[in-house]
C-alpha cells in the first residue's frame, strides 16, 4: 500500500516485522475476482535486489513472506484511479490488466495513446509553452511527470527541461569527504580523491552539481519532516533559491500549497555502491521534470509522458507507468524509431497476488 509518500509495503520489507504495514497488507494483498473485468490481480513493483537474478527477487517479494499464508483474502472491485463513466475510457482498465498479468514479452499499445519520436515534442505535450516565463505554476506541474526506467534517461530530460525554462539558474556544488576512519587510510585516500568523489553519482542522492531555477519542479530525497508533508518523494516547486536554504512549495499531498524550507544536510550512499564510505552535504532534492519509473508508484497524475527508448528491464514497471494517468488519452509516449506501436513487457506470473 503507498499513501501518500509512505510506501507501507516496503517499509515492510525492509523492516522485517509485524507491525501496521502487515496489517495493510492483510487488507490489500489478495486474489482478485476474475469475473469483474475492472478488476486485476495487484501488480506491484518488486523489492529492489542489487544485481539480482530473478529468484533471487522472487523470493524477497512479500508473495514468499511465511506469513503470507495466514493472511485473510478480500476482493476489490473499483479502480479507484481511473474514470470508468468515460466511454472512450472503458478499454483502458482491460488493457491495463493485460499488460499487467500477461506474462507476453511485447505489448501492442492501443491507438488512442499517444506517440512521438523525438525528446523535444514529448516535453512540449506533456509541458506545453515551458519555454514561455510564468506559465509553470504549482497546479500545472503537480498535474504533470515524464517517467523513464533509467536514471541516466531522467537526469537528461531533467537538463534539457531546465534548459529550455526561461529563468536564471544558480547553481549549488556538493561538499564530498570520506569517513573518518577511511580518510585515516592512505591507501584508499590515495586511491580515491576528492575529485573521484565529485564526479560520482549514487542512486538516491541529489547531484554533485545541483542545478535549479525558481519554478522548477523538484522531488525530496529524504525524511525531512513527514509531520509537514516533507517526506521522501515530495514534489515541490521551487520558489527561492538562497546560499543556505531553498523555499519550496508543496505540490502532493494533503499540505499541497504550503511553503517550505530546505536545508543542506549530510548524505550517505549505502555501504554497497562503493569501497569507501562518504559523506555528501547537499540540498537532498533532485530535478523532478522526469523521474524513474519505480519513485512515481503510488502518484496519480492527469498527463503522463513515457520515455520508452530505453525498454523497461523490470517485473511490473510498464503497468506502472501506464497507470499513473487518469485517462489514456492524455499519455504520451517517446519510442525508438524502428518501433511504431509496440513494446517490451515483463511480468513474474509467481508474484501476482
């Protein structure tokens, strides 16, 4: 269950007990009834594995949980996220259940959904006149995301997006150290210096060299303060860009619209990216014009673009990002040339509920 920005399940998973996240999952991890066609079986993004086989991310799913076989079954019959009074719309959760219960490695899309070819026109369909001054305004980005299975594919269409913006950009540079008890090792500090530091980009940590302008969309990377709407994967805009501190708007959640403020705060990557142990002391946000597929699970936005050029690699990521959108008419897609109406899709028929 994600509420909010509080994914329960994985909050589960990662803390390995018994607690209000395994109550949720009692309430909504179950077999769906085949005979209501609004309903799927719920297709969830698996637990992240670092260079996991898929057994190896099978079996850390709560599907393989020891518990799972004392959880009671209840049965949904309302996709909540979609308008099913809409004709037009009425294929749509049918689709969306294929796509996320058909185990078929290719996907044929549905005509309505648009397409494009090119970077450029996918960012002027879901951000039309971005390049014009005032028109990015806290309901016409909270109502808008491009997704991409990549990082690397997210922090180019975040660059190009800034750079068409028409606002002064300031510029925030990262201090990098090692830890204590590396820096007293010659050997490593030899080894890595500090401009090996800076050039690093670890998941789940804002940029070495962070770039902004005020109005720009960002997304939070850290627990600030969940009281105040400030959580890991709120979107803001931003506001005011000073030396110290960054003022934002909130743009999810039920503090949407409430100014806030961002300090520089010490950052860690975990303990396995690296041979080495560091700090960063950076704003913890990232551009949020576009973001990966895996951070946008739980949203719900009215216009979707999907960068597809690079073929999602994961169980359940493409239903993913065609459900975030409310209407699939309003969802664009960015594909490779040579292919015109079709993708990859994955799914583990083991881990469907």
């Amino acid at each position: 269950m994600v509420l909010g920005s509080a994914n329960e399940i994985k909050q589960y998973l990662d803390g390995r007990y018994i607690g209000p996240p395994e109550a949720a999952w009692h309430i909504f991890g179950h077999y769906m009834h085949e005979e209501v066609p609004t309903v799927t079986q719920l297709a969830l993004h698996l637990p992240v594995v670092p260079k996991g086989v898929r057994e190896e991310i099978v079996n850390a799913s709560l599907r393989c949980s020891d518990l799972w076989d004392d959880i009671c079954v209840l049965t949904l019959n309302l996709n909540m996220r979609l308008n099913t009074t809409d004709l037009e719309n009425a294929a749509f959760p049918n689709f969306l259940m294929e796509v996320g219960t058909n185990p078929q490695e290719v996907v044929h899309l549905l005509s309505i959904i648009g397409r494009c070819q090119h970077l450029n026109e996918l960012l002027s369909r879901v951000y039309p006149q971005l390049d014009v001054t005032n028109t990015s305004t806290p309901i016409f980005l909270t109502e808008r995301t491009i997704l991409s299975a990549r990082n690397d594919d997210v922090n180019a269409i975040n660059g190009t997006a800034l750079n068409i913006f028409p606002e002064n950009r300031y510029t925030y540079l990262a201090a990098d150290k090692m830890s204590e008890d590396d820096e007293m090792d010659r050997s490593i500090t030899n080894r890595y210096p500090n401009e090996y530091l800076n050039s690093l980009d670890p998941t789940g940590l804002p940029p070495f060299k962070l770039e902004l302008k005020v109005g720009c969309p960002i997304i939070l990377l850290r627990n600030i303060a969940p009281k105040d709407g400030l959580c890991n994967g709120t979107r803001m805009m931003v506001v005011r860009c000073g030396s110290r501190i960054i003022e934002v708007k909130i743009l999810t959640g039920e503090q949407f619209g409430k100014l806030a403020f961002i300090p520089r705060i010490s950052l860690s990557p975990s303990s396995l990216d690296f041979p080495f142990h560091m700090t960063m002391r950076q704003f913890p946000v990232r551009l949020a014009y576009a973001m990966t597929i895996n951070k946008s699970q739980g949203q719900s936005v009215k216009f979707v673009g999907v960068d597809l050029r690079t073929l999602v690699f994961s169980h359940g990521q493409l239903y993913v990002v065609l459900s975030r959108c409310t209407s699939f008419d309003r969802i664009t897609v960015l594909l490779p040339e040579e292919e015109a109406d079709s993708t990859t899709n994955i799914v583990y028929p083991e881990v469907l509920l």
